[in-house]
C-alpha cells in the first residue's frame, strides 16, 4: 500500500524536488533523487544476481550514453540511447513497446554522480508512464566507472 | 562530493598518452605538441551538470594563465558534434576541444563517468587525476606550482 503510494506520488515528487532546487538549473531533468529507494538496487546485489545462475535475470537497459556504454557495459545489458534528451526517450519508449508490462526491467547510466544525472529519472518515469510494474534502477552514486569497473564487477566492450 | 586527486597509478609517475583529434575549429590538436606546458585535459559533455560549472572556470584560468604557460584541452564525450559545438561558440570557449571517443577514453584507462580531469606537467607526465567535481582552488594552486614561467 505504501509503495503504491510512494508511486503514485512520484510525478508531485518530482516536480517538488525541481522547483525546489537554490541556484541556477543548468539542465532541466528530472532529478534522480525521485525515485523511491524501494527501487533501487545496489550494484554489490546485482553483480551477485548476475553471478548466481538460479536467480532471475531482469531485462537490462542501459539509458546513458554511447561512448560509456562502448568503453564498458554490463554483459547483457542493451544501449537504449540517452533518456534525458527527446531522441533517447523515443528510442526507450519504443523498445518497451515490444514487451510485456510485467516484464523484470533493470536500468541503469552512471554518466555523472546520481543527483546529476540527467537520464535515470527520465527512463524511470517513461517506463512507469507506459505501465509497467517490476522496473528497477541501478544505483550508481558517482559513476560507472568507480561503482561499477573499479569493484571488479563484469563488464564488456564494444557496441 | 569534491573529488580529491589521484595518480593512475600509484608506483610512478605516468606519462601522458599522446593522441592526435581535430579539434571543433578543424586544426589539429596533438597532445605532445604541449609539451613544456602544463596541460588541464578536460573530459566533459554538455549533458554533464557539473562539467558546465567548471568550464568557466577553466576559461578565465586559460586567460589568466596563459602566458605562464597553462593550456587547457576539452575532450567532448557527447555523441554528437552539435550541441559541443553550440556550446563551444555560445560559452566562448578560448581553448582547445576536440570530440572524444571509445579509443580515446579507453588510452586513459577509460572515461566511464564525467567530469574527468587530467592534469599533465610541462614533462608530459600525469601528475593528478580528478574523477568528478575538483576542488578547484586546490587544483588552481596545483597548476600555478607546475607552471614553467609563473
């Protein structure tokens, strides 16, 4: 009940945390602080789920950036494109068309520390938006590279 | 966070990979042919919120210190040349930048999160290493006790 209601709230939320920003806003996104913490999931749990062969394995999408994901990406992760610019959230929203709502969806970017982010919050909420339930976020405090590389976590190249 | 330098590696002093880009105004920009300056390499994008706080900085610290001997690099990570460009011309940017790459991030041990920093003495070696929002008054001090004609 509370976690619905957390959800429910979560577009007030965002505009909240927006509006409530000191200073000058450089780059209007939504902030990654408005995603409820019950969706976040530390990368130390998701390097052991992906180790463990009995537990489920959710969709991956990566919904950063390019040149990140081709220096490093999580093995089976997809490239999604930037979801905080209108071409990367169109690529994001066509590729959840193709799948069921309840389908598992991890996402993830690592682009810049997680209040700068400019993408998370955008795919997380066009993914709620489309109606699906089981959408996780990898919470990545300062980057990629430092919470993901650096902890000896798998990682690939290319693409 | 503020982030504190740090060397690529810890045993020596490593000298910088050279690389050659055509920057934004179409010369090309080598990394060597700096040599005996002290070079700021500056990974950044123009979707990267605390990229765009420092890049003034890093604009007045190019005028000021010039002369002494200070050059400043930008690498843009962003995926397309256009909005760099926008930027490059609407922010007056009076130094370097070229768009970067796989190749180029993966030379500096990758480039997996942004901003990214370098900074190189006049040797070529890498003397820090700031992963993030530097303190740039440290990193001010840091450049004027490297510059060849302070």
């Amino acid at each position: 009940m509370k976690h619905t209601l957390v959800k429910a709230l979560y577009p007030a939320a965002c505009a909240f945390i927006l509006l409530s920003q000191p200073g000058p806003v450089l780059a209007q996104h939504e902030p990654a602080a408005s995603i409820p913490a019950a969706d976040l999931v530390q990368p130390a749990d998701l390097a052991a789920s992906l180790k463990s062969a009995s537990a489920p394995k959710p969709l991956i999408l990566q919904v950063g950036f390019r040149k990140l994901y081709a220096q490093a990406h999580i093995p089976g992760s997809e490239f999604v494109g930037a979801a905080g610019e209108d071409a990367g959230l169109q690529l994001l929203r066509e590729r959840a068309a193709k799948l069921s709502k309840d389908t598992a969806i991890l996402i993830y970017c690592g682009c810049c520390p997680w209040s700068h982010c400019p993408n998370i919050a955008a795919a997380y909420g066009a993914l709620h938006a489309m109606g699906f339930t089981r959408v996780k976020v990898l919470y990545i405090a300062d980057n990629f590279g430092d919470d993901w590389v650096k902890r000896g976590y798998p990682v690939v190249t290319g693409g | 966070m503020l982030a504190a330098a740090s060397l690529a590696h810890d045993s020596a002093l490593r000298m910088a990979p050279d690389f050659t880009r055509t920057d934004l105004d179409g010369k090309s920009l080598n990394l060597r042919k700096y040599r005996g300056k002290v070079v700021l390499l500056n990974f950044w994008a123009t979707w990267c919120g605390p990229c765009l706080i420092e890049i003034p900085t890093f604009t007045a610290w190019q005028n000021t210190y010039r002369t002494a001997g200070l050059q400043v690099v930008g690498i843009s990570m962003d995926d397309d040349a256009a909005p760099v460009k926008r930027l490059y011309q609407k922010d007056r940017l009076n130094y370097p930048v070229a768009m970067g790459d796989a190749e180029l991030g993966e030379l500096f041990g990758g480039v997996l999160g942004l901003p990214l920093t370098y900074l190189i003495d006049p040797d070529g070696h890498i003397v820090g290493r700031y992963q993030g929002e530097p303190d740039l008054k440290q990193l001010e001090a840091r450049i004027k006790s490297l510059l060849p004609r302070p």
